[in-house]
C-alpha cells in the first residue's frame, strides 16, 4: 500500500470516529461537561511556576488528586500578595526546602529544579511576556509540536533535554500551559479504540487523538476529557455514521443520440 493510500485510510478512520462521537444522543450534554471541566483547570493553572511544580510531581507515582492538593498546600504557604511566586522564586524555595514538598522523593525536587531552570532560561529570553505567556507560547509553538510528531522529544531543546521527564509528563505540562493538545492517557486511548481507531503506542494516541479534535472543530484537551470520560463510563457502542448515498451519473445526451 502507498503512503498515499495509508494517509487516505487513516484520515477516513478518523472522520468515522469523528462523525462516532458527534452522533451520540447526549455529546452536546457531555460537551459542555469537558469544557467545564478544562475551565476549571485551567483556573487552577494560572500560576506558571505552579505548573511545572505540579508537572514535576506527576513523574512520580503519587495520584492526581493528591498531586494537586500539594499544589495548593504550597500555594496557600507561600502565598504572598506582595511577593509573586514567579519562577525564580519557588525555585529558590525549592532548593531551601527539604523534600516534604515533593513526597520525600529527592528526585522528584532534582527534576523539579531542572524544570523550572530550564523555564527561567526561557522567560529570560523573552523578558517582554509574562511567564505564563512564555509557558502557553513553547506548549504551542511549532517547535514543540515537531519533536513530538518526529518522536524525538527527547532533544526537544527545553524539556525535553531533561532527564526522567517522560512523555505523558510532557503532555500534561502543554495542556496545564495552555497548549492545544491533550494527553495520550490509557482512557483515551480506549475511548479512540472504541470508536475504530487502532493506536500502537502513546505518539500514535496522541495523533489520533488530536486528529479528532481537529475534525470535530474543538480545543483538543475538551476532546481529551470527553474521551476520558467515556471510558470511565464504559461507553463502547457508538452510532454509526450515516453512509452517503451514491448520485446516479446521468448519461451524456450526445452520446445517446449518437449511438445505433
């Protein structure tokens, strides 16, 4: 089979499971639940420094729940309205601290303190935007999206040349920075296999599903959480796109005067 083809075939499977997903009697209901749901964690997300912390501590194997209490729980320490907890500054609390901060996982701080010094060297960069603008700009830039797209992440110039922060983590950063995209988690991957679609690993995911996303004309982590939600529910019967019916082709006058 040719590229061509394989690309035809695989922009098909995505529209079918597109059309899938739009088709189901509740999706405008369950719409507007994932869009809640990215509002409010994006309101969550408004703190830069914050973000990459949290990020940090996603590597390790703590639930997301409790990842994100520690979050607030050092937000509502740290708190100072006449001092911003920017970059510089928890990264300067990060070191002095001990490790309580990050489950009393040492390597989690080290990854942590990488994390942040990386995003320092960026924001210093362009000193004109504010950090969390320079943390949404690199989750969407066209940069990010090519060495994800070429799988070679790993010598992405800014997080990606941090060791021990894995591509899951590096998907959940883009979206908590604001970044059009969405997360290659197990209950998506499910969701998108129920709906037709055959993943092999978590590039493959990622691709599907924000070929969805771009199809159905939505922000794609609203489609991330959509799916996610499906596969927590146990959705996997969905309607099936209505075949489009083949138009007769009329044959030419000229031609039928002309035959015997």
């Amino acid at each position: 089979m040719s590229e061509k083809s394989e690309a035809v075939g695989v922009d098909r499977g995505l529209e079918t499971a597109a059309s899938k997903l739009k088709n189901l009697g509740d999706y405008e209901r369950r719409l507007e639940r994932a869009a809640r749901r990215v509002d409010e964690e994006m309101s969550e997300h408004d703190q830069a420094s914050l973000v990459i912390y949290e990020a940090a501590l996603m590597q390790g194997e703590w639930p997301r729940d409790e990842v994100r209490e520690m979050v607030r729980e050092f937000r509502r320490t740290y708190d100072d309205p006449e001092e911003e907890l920017t970059i510089p500054r928890v990264s300067g609390l990060m070191n002095a601290e001990g490790p309580e901060w990050f489950f009393g996982d040492e390597g989690l701080r080290r990854l942590a303190g990488r994390l942040l010094g990386q995003f320092q060297h960026r924001v210093a960069q362009y000193n004109y935007l504010e950090e969390r603008e320079v943390l949404r700009r690199w989750a969407d830039s066209y940069d990010t999206r090519l060495f994800i797209r070429r799988r070679i992440y790993g010598t992405e110039p800014v997080v990606g040349v941090v060791s021990g922060f894995d591509l899951p983590r590096v998907q959940f950063l883009r979206v908590a920075a604001g970044g059009n995209t969405l997360e290659p988690t197990p209950e998506v991957s499910g969701a998108l296999s129920a709906l037709g679609l055959t993943m092999t690993d978590e590039y493959e995911t990622l691709a599907a599903g924000e070929g969805v996303a771009l199809i159905l004309d939505l922000p794609a982590p609203v489609v991330g959480a959509m799916l996610e939600d499906l596969y927590r529910e146990g959705v996997t019967d969905f309607p099936e796109p209505a075949r489009e019916e083949e138009t007769p082709v009329e044959p030419d006058p000229g031609e039928t005067e002309g035959a015997d």
